[in-house]
C-alpha cells in the first residue's frame, strides 16, 4: 500500500495520464481539532512544495491521513494510524 511519500503518491495521481483524479479523495486531519477529519476530493488540490492547497487554504502534507480510491480502498496510509 504505502509506497513513496504522500506528495509523490499525489503527483501520479494528479499527472499521470493513466489515472483520473476524480477516482481519489484524501482524509485529513483538520487542524486544531484531534479526531476532527474531513474528506477531500484530489481534483480540488493543488501540490506545493511543503503543503497543498485548497483554494486559498494551505495544509501542510502531515495532516494527511489517507490517500482512498472512490470504492474505498486506501492506496496511502500515514504511519501515525
């Protein structure tokens, strides 16, 4: 499952033609709120270099919990779980 870091997992989500971006959301943990998790589509994400962004907002990568396919099956895991 966990193979390469979250951002390298993205970027082949996002760039590669073999992929559709809209099959994948991510799991975050929002911030200032231990439990609090939100799910976000990969389309409405832009990579950075140490943070992503969704719209104006920019969240740092460790926040990511999950990288999951639309079935539910999780293709990126953090350690931290």
């Amino acid at each position: 499952m966990r193979k390469g870091t979250v951002k390298e997992v993205l970027a082949k989500i996002k760039y590669d033609p073999r992929e559709d971006e809209g099959d994948y959301y991510i799991v975050i943990e929002h911030r200032g709120a231990y439990g609090n998790i939100k799910k976000i589509p990969v389309g409405m994400i832009e990579l950075g270099h140490g943070y992503f962004f969704v719209g104006d907002a920019q969240i740092p990568y460790h926040r990511i919990l999950q990288v999951v396919r639309r079935d539910g099956t999780v293709i990126w895991e953090t350690r931290k779980l």
